[in-house]
C-alpha cells in the first residue's frame, strides 16, 4: 500500500466534521471517520483510480457524506491536501499543496 501524509488542515477538517456531526446525532462523527477512513485505504491502494485536475489533484468523493478527500501523489506517497464539503466554496484548500 502506497504510503500516507496528511496536511495539518486535513486532519483539522476531518477532526472539525466529526465534532459536527456529533454534535447532530451522538456516534455520527464516527460514523463519518469511519467512512473516511476507509477512503483513505481505497486511495491508498489506487491511488490513480481518480483522474487529476489541472494541478494534479485527485478529488475521491465519499458515498454518505457530502465530502471529498482531496489528495496528491508526491514522489512515492499519497498526500491528502484537504477534506472538503462537497457543497462549500472551496477556500484555503485551493492553494495548500504541503504543509
């Protein structure tokens, strides 16, 4: 399996979402790492299953929730740049490559 890093802005999205929807329902915000986890293995085990954009960015949608991990293979890993609602603008993500 390719080997994984993620952005501090990923891991505070992703902690950020969980503490929402905890917040709507008690064990949803596991529910939701638990789906996001498993995309994250699904990238890490294809990681050319989603087509790059223009900067080379892979854009992997997750089936219950209304959000995309945004990633990037960099040398020999996969990068997770952001963990993004599907229906927000998109904002410092967009410009965040490694950090």
């Amino acid at each position: 399996m390719t080997p994984f890093k993620q952005s501090v802005g990923a891991r505070l999205e992703l902690l950020d979402a969980i503490h929402y929807y905890n917040r709507q329902r008690p064990g949803l915000g596991e529910e939701f790492i638990t789906e996001a986890e498993q995309l994250i293995i699904a990238i890490r085990a294809n990681p050319l299953r989603w087509a790059p954009d223009e900067r080379g960015r892979r854009k992997a949608l997750m089936k219950r929730f209304r959000y995309k991990l945004i990633s990037r293979i960099c040398s020999e890993e996969i990068f997770l740049i952001a963990a993004a609602h599907n229906k927000h603008v998109p904002g410092s993500w967009e410009t965040r490559d490694r950090d």
